[in-house]
C-alpha cells in the first residue's frame, strides 16, 4: 500500500507503474483465488468491495490527516491516475459498481485537488461534483491545499462559502442517514453480509471438473475412497440436494434421481400466472407486478412502452424474480427476456428508499449490487450456458439500464452514490 502514495510521477501512465503494481497484484491474486474455487458471484463482489473500501479509507486518511503532504495539484492528478488504473482492472472483472460506489471519496478529493477552484463558477462545479466530501473533509482538503508558483492562494471567505454549501447538503443527507460528520473514514465497511440464496458453482457445474480423478487416484490406491461412472447421470451436482420428507429421508435409486435431474418431477403444481392488461397513465411506467396473498402465486401485468417510474409490490423474492422473465417454456431452451431497462428499474427499486426506508445510500448499494447479480444469476440458469459469467450478466444488467435511462438522476443512483 505504501508504494499507491510514492512520490515518483507514472511513466506514460502505464498500469504497471509501480505505484499501482502492488496494489493490482494483490486484487489479481485475490480474483485468481476466489474463481479458482468458484465462489459465488455475490460473494466474490463482498468480499472486493471490502478491499475497496480499505483502499479508500487507507488513502484519503492520509490526504486529510495533520502532517499531510498530500493535498497539491500535482498529487491530485497523481492519485486520480492511479485509481483510475484500479477502475480499468475491476471493470474488466466485471466489479466497476462496487469500486465507484467505495473509491468514490477518494476519487472526488483528487478531483477537488487538481481542478481549477479560484471563480465562483468553479467552485460551485466542484461543489456539486464532490459531493461526497462533508464540510470537515473539504475544509481540511482546502486548507491543506499547497498552490503551484503560478496558482493564488485560496480566500478564507471562499473557504467558508464551500464549506457551508457542504453543511447544507453532505452533512445533512450525512445526519439523516445516522452517521457522524468526521473527518477521518471509518475503517470498517458498515454493510451487513449476505449469503446469497443461489448462484453458487454446485447450480451451474455439469460432469466431473478437471483434475479430480487425478486427485482422488491417491486416495483410492490407499482404499480410503471408490470412484464410480454413473452412466444414467446427466451430470448434475445438485441431484441429491433436494427438501426432505418431513416424515424422514427417503432413499432413491440412482436411476430414479437421473431421472429426476433430467427435468421429470412427477405431479409437480405450477403457480398460477394472471395477465392483466392495465391502461397505462401518461406518466404511469406501464409495468406493475404485484403477489398474490399465496407464496406460489403472483400477478403480472406488462405494457410495451416504458416510461420514466416503476411501481413493485411483492411478497416473495421469488415472485420478483420470476416475473422479469417472461413466456418462459420449461421444455423449450428458448424464453423471452424483460427489456435490460425494465430488469434494471426493478432491481433498482429493490433498493430504493421507498422500498428499503432504513438503510443508509451504501446499504441501499450494496442491495442493489446483490439484487443485480441475483437477477443475472437466474438468467444463467434458465439459460444454462456455462460460458457466460454471472458477473458480465449483473454488469450488462445495470449498463444496459444506464444507457436507455437517459437520466441524469438514474445514472447518479446508477453508479451507486
């Protein structure tokens, strides 16, 4: 971590700069170890969004500690260069949600540090875009600030005008949430984690992986272990993970459970799809999925046109999810997708204030990014392609929202501030 803060200027901007190698090295070697064992998708972005935040909490300490010597033009555009390194690499894997939503304080104060600040106009734009940073933090940030021979030096009264717009907006949407206002970032990540529902590698894994009839050889040679062909197998692993009799557990024959990994489950009840044909207002969104008073049963509604609000109400996950997929044929491979903008909005408002009043805008993040990754995990499985990535799903999910949104509020509440 050290090297991230090295006083020595990048060299073409280059990623491998050795400001920037080790703290990469240690994500990739992070990555390379949780694919390897095939962790769970949602999971995998936890676990980075921690790394993330300890970056962030890390590096922005040190800008606005007392003996800082930090806070300069030419350190901020040195450390937004870095970072922006970081983003390239987590965007690639498929993690660019959860490095805007916890580098995003580190970022916004090298943007204040190497932006012009000396006109009104200026600093009101900066005052906008760094919205992040309460009043302690920006006045710190100005304070500390080291002008170049050719800068003036920054008017105390410009000072205070920045820091009261500050006390108006960060430090009372800060309050609101039930956080402090201090000028250090608290070194742990307030998030609760969550152990996913589904997704893990046992659903989408099919046969026998590489390497494990040479690693189970040594065990059988020594009579520890007997590996066995089931020819009838389809290559299922979650042939044997089904609910229990609630009477004791009932023995299959292994042709019976082929048989039933195959698809085949006898007298198995569906759940009563409703369509109803809703006359959309002009400014009603035209899409409203709401449960019935049964866990096996919901209502969906859909119209062609998409306008700018959605309204969902639900009882059960379970109902949510399967209603953004629609004219879904069990026995066919082929099914008709929600619009992405559509999938989009309604993990979005999975997350929202009004759905979730309790949670402070990380936490409403942090569920919006699961719930993504959660909707991208049973398109997976409807599909069954084992050479797409559950991440590139949740990734292509929130972009492709993004994108048709044209908002400039969605695109905010997009990136997760």
């Amino acid at each position: 971590m050290p090297s991230f803060l090295s006083d020595h200027d990048d060299h073409n901007g280059e990623a491998d700069d050795v400001s920037t190698s080790s703290v990469l090295g240690v994500l990739m070697s992070a990555m390379a170890l949780l694919r390897g064992c095939r962790l769970n998708a949602a999971l995998t972005i936890q676990l980075f969004s921690k790394l993330f935040h300890f970056l962030n909490v890390w590096a922005f300490n040190r800008l606005v500690a007392n003996n800082s010597i930090y806070c300069s033009k030419a350190w901020g555009v040195r450390i937004k260069n870095r970072l922006a390194h970081i983003q390239m690499w987590a965007e690639r894997q498929g993690l660019e949600l959860a490095a805007d939503c916890h580098l995003a304080k580190l970022m916004q104060a090298a943007h204040l540090l190497q932006a012009p600040k000396y006109t009104g106009d200026e600093l009101a734009e900066l005052t906008s875009t760094c919205f992040k940073l309460n009043s302690l933090q920006l006045r710190a940030l100005l304070l500390k600030y080291q002008p170049t021979p050719d800068e003036p030096r920054l008017p105390h009264e410009v000072i205070e005008n920045v820091v009261r717009v500050a006390e108006n907006l960060a430090d009372e949407l800060a309050r609101s949430d039930g956080r402090d206002v201090c000028l250090e970032e608290e070194s742990e990540l307030l998030l609760p984690f969550l152990l996913p529902d589904d997704g893990y590698s046992c659903e989408v894994v099919r046969g026998v992986p590489q390497g494990l009839i040479e690693f189970i050889s040594p065990l059988q040679a020594a009579g520890l272990c007997r590996l066995s062909a089931q020819p009838t197998s389809n290559g299922y692993w979650t042939v044997y993970m089904g609910p229990h009799n609630s009477q004791g557990p009932v023995i299959r024959s292994p042709s019976a459970m082929s048989n039933r990994s195959a698809g085949y489950i006898a007298n198995r009840e569906e759940p009563d799809i409703q369509v109803i044909k809703l006359h959309k207002s002009n400014s009603g969104m035209g899409l409203s999925i709401v449960a019935a008073h049964t866990t096996d049963r919901y209502t969906r509604g859909t119209d062609p046109i998409l306008p700018a609000v959605l309204e969902i109400r639900e009882e059960t996950e379970e109902a949510f999810l399967h209603a953004l997929i629609t004219d879904l044929e069990p026995s066919a491979p082929s099914f008709k997708l929600a619009p992405a903008y559509t999938l989009y909005l309604a993990a979005r408002y999975r997350a929202s204030t009004h759905y979730r009043p309790e949670l402070i805008p990380t936490e409403r993040a942090h569920r919006l990014t699961l719930v993504l990754v959660r909707v991208a995990a049973m398109i997976h499985n409807v599909i069954e392609d084992r050479y797409c990535d559950v991440q590139s799903l949740a990734l292509w999910l929130a972009n492709n929202g993004r994108l048709q949104a044209g908002d400039p509020v969605l695109k905010v509440d997009a990136a997760l501030h």
